[in-house]
C-alpha cells in the first residue's frame, strides 16, 4: 500500500497493486481526456527518496556536468509517491496547453479526483496521505545546475511553493479543492514541454525502486527497440541507498515478473538492458467499466471490516465478472455488496 498505509486480503508479494478505482474515467477534470505526463528533469535525476520511511539525510547528486542538492524538512524528504501529485498537476496543465489556455503556475484541483486518477485509496486514510504528501513536497529544498526551459535557478527552492486546501467541513476535514503553487523550475518544464508522457500502469506499480526504473527507461529507452546501461550506472540513477546486491535482487524481480509498463528487462554481461515493448497499459480497456457509486464502497468497508481491503475485492471482483463472460448486471451495486458478504460469509464457516 502507498506510503506504508496498511493492506490486508490482498498479498503484498503480489508485483502490481489492485485497480482500486475500475470503473473512474483515468483523468477527471475538465480538460477532457487527459495522458499522464511527468518533467523529464525529475525523471532523469534522482529527486525523490525511495524510502518508505521518513528519510531526513541530505542528498547530493552529480552526473554529465548537473548537480543537484535535495534537503528535507523535519518530515523528510518527498517520495516517489508524493510525485503522483506533480505528475497530476503537470498533466492538467498540458492538457490545457494543448487546448490553447494560459497555463498558470496555481493548479486548482479536487481532492477526490486526484486520487483516483493515481490510483490511490479514495478514503479517510488516503486523504490522510495526501496531506502527509503535500507536506513533504512543500518542506523539501533543491539546488541545483540542472536548467528547464533553459533556466537555471541556483537558489534553494521547494519541489512545490505552496498548497491550499479547502475543507467542505470543519468538523471532518473532508477535502473538497486543493490549490497547488509549483515551483518556477517546475513550472518552466512546463512552459518549456520539456515532459513525457508516461503509461498509466505506472500508478500501480507498487515498489518506490520499480517506478523510478521506469521513468529511466521512459526517459532514455523511449520507443528505441533496445538501450543498455551498466548495473552501476543504473544503481546511481536510481538514487538507491541500498548496495548494489540488493539493487540487483530488485531488478531480478522486475525481471522475473515482467510487470514493467512498456519495457522488458535483462542483464546481460553486467548490462542491464531494456527492450520496448510497446504500450501495455495494465489498467483495464474502457467498455470493460462497470460504475459503483461512492455510496456503495463506502457501504461495501462497514460489511468487510478491518478484515478486507475493499479496493482489492472490488478488482478481484471485476476480474470474476470479467472471467464469467462479462453478464449484463442489473445493479452492479447490489451485486457487489452480495459478492462482499458472500466472502463474510465464507470467512467465518
């Protein structure tokens, strides 16, 4: 689960985490169909810590000429899953580049909306995250040679420079509309389109080390049929902490399962070596949706308790309905909470 959130009824030695959120359009927001993009800048350097775990050591990085500095807040440095909410924020303001609107540097964005779109929990722990995030992103300081839009900014400034969030209730804290300032290094990615576009699937790829090797074979693969680079390299790239030993059982298990988006991975020769594969978008096909209500997932937690993951249930229940010849259903609501209560049911025989 993302960022340590507990996860029960769904194996954590599974590759890939659940499709939490089947039946959502991937981008809900107001600029139509939107493709998922993050700033080739970030995905080149190592700017977010792969620790699960608060990491609060100073980070100094040099490579071809660029450095780059990343300090933390007493909270840590920001995550490879806190950079969802970049990710979502860049993404908007390409869409509407491309749709011949002024981007500004203040994204206004729902809560509700981001979460799904990457693929996060839709609940009170989620909404939790997403604050911890927010935090993280604000508190964490760059320097750094590396220029956007051909800019270098040699003054220490924040992954984001500010966020508001406005709360629909006091009482609850309920997320309604988040407002977030990106830094001007950011932004002018943005200004500059220096970004990528990347493969949906990324959001369930649920080890920090897999996302990052992703976004390396995104950025220097690219649609080339092979691109090769040492073990050492890569392992200096991907900005782990860890010994090369156990960089290498990691990559071992992206090769093994082959559940990287677009890229299949070998080591030859001491070469680690990625092969495009085309997209292989792991998010289900659109005319596979089936809608449930927010009601009814909310329902669907007080049946299952503590004792089930609802999003994973409802992914094992979409692959069920799927494998049964996709069967019209009168109330796809109904027949979920039935499908909850049956696994009760059988639980406690």
């Amino acid at each position: 689960m993302v960022l340590g959130a507990k996860f029960t009824g769904y194996s954590m030695t599974e590759p890939l985490l659940p499709i939490r959120h089947p039946t959502a359009d991937f981008f809900i927001c107001d600029l139509g169909d939107v493709i998922p993009k993050s700033d080739i800048a970030s995905m080149e350097h190592p700017l977010f810590t792969l620790s699960t775990k608060p990491d609060t050591a100073i980070r100094h990085y040099e490579h071809n000429g660029n450095s780059v500095t990343i300090t933390p807040s007493v909270l840590g440095l920001a995550t490879i899953h806190d950079k969802d909410i970049l990710i979502y924020c860049i993404s908007k303001l390409m869409a509407g580049i491309n749709a011949g609107l002024q981007p500004s540097k203040t994204v206004h964005l729902k809560a509700h909306d981001l979460l799904v779109t990457t693929n996060r929990q839709a609940s009170g722990e989620g909404y939790k995250l997403l604050r911890q995030a927010f935090d993280r992103l604000r508190g964490t300081s760059i320097k750094t040679t590396i220029k956007t839009n051909g800019e270098e900014i040699t003054d220490g400034f924040g992954i984001i420079d500010k966020y508001k969030i406005v709360v629909d209730d006091p009482k609850t804290k309920r997320m309604l509309e988040l407002q977030v300032t990106l830094s001007d290094w950011l932004y002018n990615s943005v200004l500059g389109k220096e970004v990528l576009s990347i493969n949906r699937a990324y959001f369930r790829l649920r080890k920090p080390i897999e996302r990052r090797i992703y976004e390396i074979a995104r950025k220097h693969c690219g649609n080339q049929e092979k691109w090769h680079i040492s073990l050492e390299n890569l392992h200096k790239k991907v900005g782990s902490s860890g010994t090369i030993k156990k960089f290498k059982e990691a990559l071992n298990h992206i090769i093994k399962h082959g559940h990287l988006p677009d890229y299949a991975v070998s080591l030859e020769l001491g070469n680690v070596v990625f092969s495009y594969t085309g997209k292989r978008d792991v998010f289900m096909d659109e005319e596979d949706s089936i809608f449930l209500k927010p009601d009814t997932i909310e329902k669907a937690k007080k049946i299952l308790g503590r004792q089930y993951d609802v999003y994973a249930l409802e992914s094992e229940w979409f692959e069920f309905w799927k494998a049964s010849g996709k069967p019209e259903l009168k109330t796809p609501d109904g027949a979920f909470i039935n499908f909850c209560k049956s696994r009760i049911e059988r639980s406690q025989r």
